[in-house]
C-alpha cells in the first residue's frame, strides 16, 4: 500500500507479513515491488500510524507505545 501518492521521490512503502527468517534472508507476504528491487529500510509495525487488518504485534510495541501520545 504506497502512502502517499503526491511524493517527491519514487519510493514505495508497504507493510508485510514475516513468514520466515533464515540467515540474511527475510521471506515476506504481500511485498508491492518487482523482484530483485532493493530494500531501503524496514521499521517495525506500529498500530497507532496505520490500518492493517488482522495483524500480530510483539509485546515490546504496546510497551512503546504506552506513553507516546
């Protein structure tokens, strides 16, 4: 899902599913891009900014988030 549609510079942003992890290897679900298409940056997912259906958090974010706002 990219976030903005009016943004300066061609860069998407989508929020996926972590299905497995092996050693320098993330396989992801649901990744809007072409294969082979670097990764710039992952971010942990966060409740509060977005509206992803059915999505599972570690413990630590709800520990972060406690007192953000």
């Amino acid at each position: 899902m990219r976030r903005e549609l009016c943004y300066r510079y061609p860069l998407g942003t989508t929020a996926v599913a972590i299905m497995d992890i092996h050693k320098d290897r993330l396989i992801v679900k649901g990744l809007d891009a072409i294969h082979g298409t670097p990764v710039l940056d992952m971010k942990p997912y966060f409740p509060a900014f977005d509206h992803v259906s059915d999505v599972q958090v570690p413990d630590w974010v709800g520990y972060l988030m406690k007192h953000y706002f």
